[in-house]
C-alpha cells in the first residue's frame, strides 16, 4: 500500500470559517479478537506542522512510535477514550467505538469547536462535528489521531502480554492471526477476550 500523506486542507478550510480548535478523531482495535477499541482526538498546531502524519496502517511500528512522541508534544491538545471487551460484547463493536471515540474528544481541553471524525459521526456528542470518508488518509488532524490511538493501543497490549504471554498479544495485538487462534484453541478465552468475537466454528470456555 503506497503511503499518502495526509493533508491539512480541510482543517484550514474549517478555520476559515471561525472554527479555531478543530480536532481529528479516529479509532484502532474494531477488528481484534482481544483487547480494548481504542480511540484518540487531536488539535492539532496549525503553526507547528508535522511532515510525516498519514495514516497509521501505512507506516511501521517504529516511525509510528516517533510520530507518536512529536505529535503529542506539538498538538494543541490531544486525548485517548476506550470501550473495554465487556462493554463491546453489551452493546456491539459500532456502538462501542463510537463511544470511545466521544470520550476521547470530551477529554480533550480545551475543548474543540469542530470534530472532524473518520467516515462516522458521534451521536450525542453537543460539538460541530462532520464525518470524512477515509479521514485517516486525507486529513492530518485525523491520521494524527489514528496514529496516537494505534500506539495508545499497541502499549497497553504489550502490558498484557506481559502479564499473560500464553496469546502472544506482542506480535499481533489481539488481531485474529493464525497463532492468535491456535492459542484460543489451547487455552480458550481469557477476561481480555471479546465474547461477542467468536471465530465461526470455534467454541471456547472462559478462562477466569
């Protein structure tokens, strides 16, 4: 996949118009088998640019992790939310992240004017908002999020790892990998496993 980076058009745009703080927002984790969604909302400096922010899935772990460290030292303000497995299997992965992604950006203080959100809107969430159809592609304020939520993210998946290596969270993150689902076949569901995420034709006892 070639690398594209992302713009700072629509945001420039959006100022244009009065609106001062304008945030991206985007989520990481909606396909896992393990593990939390997880979501960010950055303000990004409009005097301060990032060359680099893209998309967090065409770049690699390393120039993610450095990405990571400038732009949240750069950004006006920036926040992470998250939906945990319990909460994603109550009330489905779509609601789940939608909801972590309005506590990432009531998190956020200041708080924006405008929410730029990757493809969706966020229902009850009393800010001007508007959804861009592969955000995280076109708009900085967006790829930059992405990239603080999939590293936000990784991170707390190594935490686990660490704790219970048995999964190998620190080389697929708790995605449905071919060793993610041999260990379900050898040790069944742990409390991180989402219950709702069922691989078709795998049945597994919950490991307490």
């Amino acid at each position: 996949m070639a690398r594209v980076r992302a713009m700072r058009t629509l945001e420039n745009a959006m100022r244009r118009w009065g609106f001062h703080r304008v945030a991206g927002c985007d989520e990481v984790g909606r396909g896992c088998l393990a593990g939390p969604v997880m979501a960010a909302a950055v303000i990004l400096d409009p005097d301060r640019a990032i060359p680099g922010v893209c998309d967090s899935k065409m770049i690699t772990a390393r120039e993610r992790e450095r990405l990571y460290d400038v732009i949240t030292r750069r950004a006006l303000a920036w926040a992470v939310g998250s939906a945990t497995p319990a909460e994603i299997d109550a009330i489905n992965i779509h609601r789940a992240s939608l909801q972590a992604m309005r506590r990432a950006v009531l998190a956020l203080a200041p708080l924006p004017d405008l929410v730029l959100v990757d493809a969706f809107r966020i229902p009850d969430l009393l800010i001007a908002q508007r959804g861009v159809p592969q955000g995280d592609r076109r708009c900085a304020a967006i790829a930059a999020a992405s990239i603080v939520a999939k590293v936000t993210r990784d991170r707390e998946m190594l935490t686990h790892h660490a704790i219970d290596p048995r999964y190998g969270y620190d080389r697929h993150k708790g995605y449905g990998t071919a060793e993610h689902l041999d260990a379900l076949a050898r040790f069944g569901y742990s409390p991180l496993h989402r219950r709702s995420f069922t691989p078709r034709g795998m049945r597994f006892d919950t490991i307490e």
